[in-house]
C-alpha cells in the first residue's frame, strides 16, 4: 500500500521489462474479473470448481474428469482413482461454461461441441477440455505445478540439459500423452530464458506454464488467440529475430516441414511429438512427408538435428508418485550418416556404444532406476522396450 493505494512492484531486467509489465498487467485485470465472476456466483458453481481443483492438487492429481451426475475421477500416478461418492460433487456446468469461458470460446463449443483453454483459476492453473458427451457436458482438466520444475528436479540427464544450451539445430521431446513432456519442455525453456541471453517463442495450444524473462525475452502466442495456427505463428517467428522457437506439437506436414527450415536458418527449435522413442521420432519427421522427398527429408533431417529426448513415467518403488525415465539421442556423425542412409535399425546399438558420449537407451534409462532402487522389477519389465531382456536382466539382482 502507498498512500492509501495498492501497488505492485516489478524488478525486471531493462529489456524485457514491458513485457512483464504487460504480463502483470493481463494477471491483475484476471484477478478483477474473477472478482466480479465470483460475486455472481449465485450458484456456488466456480467455487465447488475451486474446491475440486483445490482437493484434487491436495491428492497429487495431474487430472479431472467430471461427468456431471455420474462420475468424478481423478488421476493420481497414472492410475483413475473413481471419487463420486466421496467428494459428492455437482454443480452447474451450464453456468461453469458462462462463467469461465470468453464470447469467442463459447461460440467455439457451440459450433464444435468441444473447446480447449489454459487459464488460471485462482492460484492454480489449469487446462480446461469442455465437450459434450450423451446429450450432456461434460469436463477433462489437467492441473499444473505453480513453479516450474527445474531439469534437475525432473532429473533429466545432463546430456540433455547441454543440449538446451546449443545455438542451432532441432531437439524433439517426445512421449505418449501424459508422459510430461509438456513439462519437460517447459522446463528446457526456463533453463535456457535463466542461464542465457536469448529471444525466445513459444507457440503453444494452449499455453500452459508462463514463463520468467530472467536473462531472456519470451514471447509466448497460443494458437487460435495469439496466431491463427502453428503454420502462421512458425512464418512469423522466421521474420521476427528469434533464437529459440518452441512448438509445443508438430500435428502437421507443413509444421514439421517449417520447423526444419527454422532450425536450417540458424534457429534452436524445440518440438513435441507424441512418438515413444527416438527411432520412431525420426521415422515420424521423415514419414510425414510423400515418398518423393523422403530422400531429401533425411538429407535435411541429419543436418539439423540436434537430439532426441524420449520420455516415459513410472511408478516409483515406494509409492511416492512417478519418476521419469529419459532416453537421449545426440546426433553425432555416426548418427547423422545412419538418418541420411535410412538406416534406422543400427542407431539403438550406436546409442548403447556412446553411452559415455551422454547418450541413453530406454531401456537403460529403466534399468539404471531399477538399480537405484526407485521402481521395482515388475515395473521395470512392463516399461521396458525388450521386455524379455529386461526380466533376464533384473533377475541376476
């Protein structure tokens, strides 16, 4: 308070200091109008959503599924806990969707019957899947951490953290839905926006984390709101000085094919895709293109890549959560010449052979927690990509 007024103080460095101005300024006007939206809440609607939200993050759920009258589930550690007759929830959705949701958003579920946001919803934020099902509405959520982690608190490998640090080339993240690569992504960003001087670009949909400038300028434009698609925000980016582009799923041709072309051209791209392992990564990029440029693909693809990070989580050995299992693929020249000859079946052996290069295999990832004693034998046979390898390998212990 100063005389009689709140005020809010903003230490920042000189040249990202606008835009944490402006991002303090979107907050303080969200705060406001979850003011207003709360004093209309006559029935209660967004504030039994508070206590879902508030009492699942007390669990440790990374997820909500609420079918109004029939169920409520969350997801802890991977599993769905069922909490209907426990919690004993319901309220509005009719009126959670005109509360929570813009013009532009609600004329989207109308018109599509599903809509897809991130926002913050008192001090957490979340992203919110609204659809119809069987006549009704119906709600996915997926909560995040307020802070994000660090690489080593994820307990990424070194190997790949020095990556994050590199000038140019292309790094794919990649794992199945809810395996965290959203997370680790974000992660990579904070390390590089903290340790670097950088200009920085995250196309996400939806925008999750926000991140600190620290010693860089991050932009972040959520596609549909920010930019029209990746496709348009990725040409954009190209003409806009950037050093770091991130592009939170490439779902398209066009998308791989200029997320190429930007790490040609000198930029560090950090791309998602949804594939389990760094062979199958690879074989994605080149496969999303017709059989007549594939070659030209691969030529293209061995040039730029930097690495792979594949990730999957497990379920730790005393029950406290999941622990991520990371498998790196540093593009090294042998690794190079095996893309470009569409050799794609020796480069697990290579990765085992350059393990002291910082590269990891899945399989040795599991095994390496296996042997610390953080998940247990059955775990690391049912995560394992030669599960038969793997149970003559834990038996000798």
């Amino acid at each position: 308070m100063y005389d009689g007024v709140s005020v809010e103080i903003i230490i920042a460095p000189a040249k990202s200091a606008p835009q944490c101005v402006y991002k303090k300024i979107v907050a303080i006007i969200y705060r406001r109008k979850l003011r207003t939206i709360m004093q209309s809440d006559t029935t209660g609607s967004l504030q039994e959503f508070h206590k879902i939200l508030e009492k699942a993050g007390k669990k440790g759920a990374s997820d909500i599924h609420y079918v109004p009258k029939e169920q409520l589930l969350l997801r802890i550690d991977g599993r769905l806990v069922d909490m209907t007759e426990e919690w004993n929830v319901s309220f509005s959705m009719e009126e959670l969707i005109e509360k929570l949701l813009d013009k532009k958003q609600q004329k989207t579920f109308e018109e599509n019957g599903e809509v897809e946001f991130s926002c913050p919803v008192f001090n957490k934020r979340v992203r919110v899947n609204l659809f119809r099902q069987s006549g009704t509405c119906a709600m996915s959520v997926r909560l995040f951490a307020e802070k994000i982690p660090t690489p080593q608190m994820l307990g990424l490998p070194e190997s790949a953290v020095q990556m994050a640090g590199k000038r140019r080339g292309l790094i794919l993240v990649t794992g199945a839905s809810g395996s965290g690569r959203t997370t680790t992504m974000a992660s990579m960003i904070d390390h590089i926006a903290s340790n670097y001087e950088r200009s920085i670009l995250t196309l996400e949909k939806p925008a999750e984390y926000l991140f600190r400038s620290g010693k860089s300028m991050v932009l972040q434009r959520e596609i549909g709101i920010d930019t029209r698609s990746y496709e348009a925000g990725l040409k954009a980016a190209l003409k806009q000085d950037m050093d770091v582009i991130l592009i939170s799923e490439m779902e398209d041709l066009d998308t791989v094919s200029l997320a190429l072309t930007a790490a040609e051209m000198g930029h560090l791209v950090i791309a998602a895709l949804p594939t389990r392992n760094a062979v199958a990564s690879i074989e994605r990029v080149v496969e999303c293109f017709p059989d007549h440029r594939q070659h030209q693909i691969r030529s293209q693809l061995s040039d730029v890549l930097a690495g792979v990070i594949s990730q999957q989580l497990l379920p730790r050995l005393d029950g406290g959560g999941r622990v991520a299992a990371f498998e790196v693929l540093l593009a090294n020249q042998e690794i190079k010449s095996l893309i470009k000859e569409q050799k794609y079946f020796q480069i697990p052996s290579v990765m085992r052979s350059c393990r002291k290069e910082g590269m990891v295999s899945m399989d040795d990832a599991v095994y390496d927690l296996y042997m610390k004693s953080m998940i247990d034998s059955d775990t690391a046979v049912c995560y394992a990509q030669d599960g038969v390898g793997m149970r003559q390998k834990v038996q000798l212990f």
